[in-house]
C-alpha cells in the first residue's frame, strides 16, 4: 500500500511538473512574440526614418542606408532565432535525465547568440531581399520629397 501512494505521489509531481513546463513553454512562446514585434516595429521605424536622404539633422543617406540594413539584419536574426528555437523543441528529450532550466537557458542564449551571428555573415538572404526591396521604396521616396538618394 506504501508504495502504491507513492506511485500517485510521482504521477502527481510528473504532471506538475508537465503543467509547469506548459506553462513556461507558453511564456517563452509569448517572449518570443513580443520579441519579433519589436524587430518588427524597428524594421518599420528604420524605414520610416530612412525615408528621407536628408532631414533636418543632416543625417546623411549612407546612415539611414546602415541604419536600414541593420534593422532588417536584426529582423532576420530574430526570425532566424525564433525558426531555430521552433525546431529544437521539436527534438525528443532524453527521458533519463531531461534537461535542467539552466540548461534551457543557456541553449536559448546559445541560439540567439548563433542566429545574430549568421545573419550579420550573410544569413539565408532575407535581409539581404528586405533591404533591396525597402531601399528601392526609400530612394522613390526621398526623391520625391527632398531630393536624391543613392542605392549603395
């Protein structure tokens, strides 16, 4: 009878612990969310800053042409991190010993670390085809309004 209780015990504890995981796998996704909302929205605010060769700062149109490629540079490595961390979830455990949350962790830093880095060294190309498509929209802009800009 001693050790059936203590069955319940662990089947108790293991979907705890399920439920916990839910619960973090579900903050992290949401992490995850807020975090490419934000790449999103500086996408968009560089490109609404890059929209003129020349403003009233004197910033000058190779500035908004960098600070355009690393917006979109940024944007793909967060989507690059969030399609990694998407794929390692996919991976099985080891059911003998799981993984620790430091571990977690650390992987989660890991990837984005990576992700940052392959995107600044080319990446897959979606940086490279947001800036030629949003530089191009940029230079009609800016010539319409203030004057000429120059695809670098």
């Amino acid at each position: 009878m001693i050790n059936g209780m203590a069955g319940m015990d662990s089947i108790r504890s293991q979907t705890t612990w399920g439920a916990r995981n839910t619960t973090q796998e579900m903050s992290q996704a949401q992490v995850d969310a807020t975090r490419f909302e934000d790449a999103l929205n500086r996408a968009k605010s560089a490109l609404e800053n890059a929209k003129v060769a020349v403003d009233a700062s004197g910033i000058s149109a190779e500035k908004e042409a960098k600070q355009l490629r690393e917006a979109c540079e940024g944007f793909e490595a967060m989507f690059l991190d969030i399609m990694f961390k998407e794929m390692r979830n996919t991976v099985p455990e080891n059911t003998l010993f799981g993984k620790s949350q430091g571990e977690k962790i650390w992987h989660s830093m890991l990837d984005t670390e990576m992700m940052q880095n392959v995107a600044k060294s080319g990446g897959v190309g979606i940086a490279d085809m947001m800036y030629d498509n949003l530089i191009d929209q940029v230079a009609a802009q800016a010539m319409n309004t203030k004057g000429k800009i120059v695809k670098p």
